[in-house]
C-alpha cells in the first residue's frame, strides 16, 4: 500500500474518532460559497449540542485549539464553537478537546467564508482571531479576517454589545484592522500595542503562534471591537 493511501486511512479514523467534537465538515470550496450560503444551512441547535442554553463564543481559526480548550476549560459555564478550515489541523484541535474531556467545546471544519449556514444570527457574544494569516499583499486584503465583508457576517452572528477580540503580531495588519472596525461601526476598546509589556497578565491564554512569537520577542497587539 502506497504512503498517500495509509496517511487518507489514518486520517479517516482520526476524524472518525473525533467524530463527537466536529459539528460539521465544509460543503464545496472557495468557490461555490455563496451557493453554499444559499442552498445548505444546517444552522447549529445549541441546546441539542450542548444540552444547556449557556452563552456561545465563537474562535475562528483555531489552529490545533489550544487557546478554545484552556478557555472551555476555565470556563464551564460558557460554550465554544472553534472554526478551522485545514482538516488535518482541526483534527488535531479535537483530539486536544477529547484528551481535556471538555462538553463545552465544539469544532467546525469550514471556512469562515461559510459561516453564515452554521451560525444563527445574533446568537454569539465573542468572536476571537487569534494570530490570523495578516495576508500582506495588497491584491489579498479582502480575505484578510478583519476585512470590512468578513466584519459584516460578524455583526449579524454577535449579539448586541458583542465583541471581537482579536491578538496579532503583525503591526501593519492590526492597524488594517483598526480601521475596518471603525469602517463597520464598531467601537473598539482596550486597545494595547504590547499585551505582555509586564509580563503575560493571568487572564490572557497564550496561543501556540503567540509563545512562538514572545519567545522571539516581538510585541502582541490586542483590541476589542464591540457592536
Ligand atoms: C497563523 S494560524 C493561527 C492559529 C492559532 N489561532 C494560534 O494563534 O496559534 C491561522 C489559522 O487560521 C486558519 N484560517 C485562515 N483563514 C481561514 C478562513 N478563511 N477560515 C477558517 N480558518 C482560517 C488557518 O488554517 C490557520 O490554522
């Protein structure tokens, strides 16, 4: 049997035996999105999901979920849906979720293109973006996560006075995003250029990009975008 047959089995039971964390896996790709959005909603029932009716945050692009499972885990009283659109990465967010025996957390293997079908509208009270791909070029601004599109889906998924908070180390794309919010209407606050000036403060959970970055010594970006 060739190497690319037995990595597909590999990972077909890897995901078969995460099956209970992953609510859904994308339809169609990039292009047929909107199709997407139109046609297929399979729209997330909480209380069936969770078996309570306890607040729902939502991470998008959780990268292998370190940050959504020690938040799950501080937080029991809350939910957690974390987004991830590269399988083999959300796969490995699931087995971390199972490892920790956390209820509160539930993953979905789409692009944040798509979230509209999964998502009922106001139902989310924080969004995070943790360390999302900055996207320099110019010609990409628009896939960029804080882009005024992506910023548009966020309102109609927050709750009123919903926030999204987000954490970068590339300065030119946090004063991209500055200005998106304040284009979408949204108020920002809590605004710092250096959230571990003083050290990492205890109620800041470091991301596997994060450590990457503090250990080299470059400053972390923080802001809250309210809506
Ligand atoms: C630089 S990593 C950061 C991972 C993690 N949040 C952290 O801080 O360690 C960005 C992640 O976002 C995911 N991502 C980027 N664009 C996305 C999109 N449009 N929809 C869903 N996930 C996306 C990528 O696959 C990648 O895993």
């Amino acid at each position: 049997m060739g190497q690319r047959m037995r990595k597909k089995r590999h990972f077909d039971e890897r995901m078969a035996a995460s099956e209970k964390w992953l609510l859904a896996r994308g339809v169609g790709g990039i292009l047929n999105m909107k199709e997407a959005a139109e046609n297929y909603r399979a729209l997330v029932d909480y209380a069936a999901v969770f078996g309570n009716n306890n607040p729902v945050d939502l991470e998008i692009g959780c990268g292998k979920g370190g940050f959504v499972c020690e938040l799950a885990r501080r937080n029991p009283d809350r939910n957690f849906i974390a987004l991830e659109m590269v399988s083999n990465v959300v796969i490995s967010a699931m087995e971390n979720a199972e490892k920790a025996g956390l209820e509160n957390v539930r993953f979905l293997n789409i692009r944040a293109e798509c979230l509209e079908c999964y998502i009922p509208e106001g139902s989310i009270e924080n969004i995070y973006l943790n360390f999302s791909t900055p996207l320099p070029k110019l010609g990409y601004a628009t896939q960029r996560l804080t882009h005024r599109n992506f910023l548009e889906i966020y309102k109609k998924l927050l709750k009123k006075g919903g926030r999204v908070i987000q954490k970068t180390d590339n300065r030119d794309f946090f004063d991209f995003s500055l200005g998106e919010y304040e284009a979408a209407g949204l108020q920002t606050e809590n605004v710092t250029y250096d959230l571990h000036g003083q050290g990492n403060p205890t109620w800041n959970i470091v991301t596997e990009y994060e450590k990457k970055w503090v250990e080299q010594g470059l400053p972390i970006h923080r802001v809250e975008a309210i809506k």
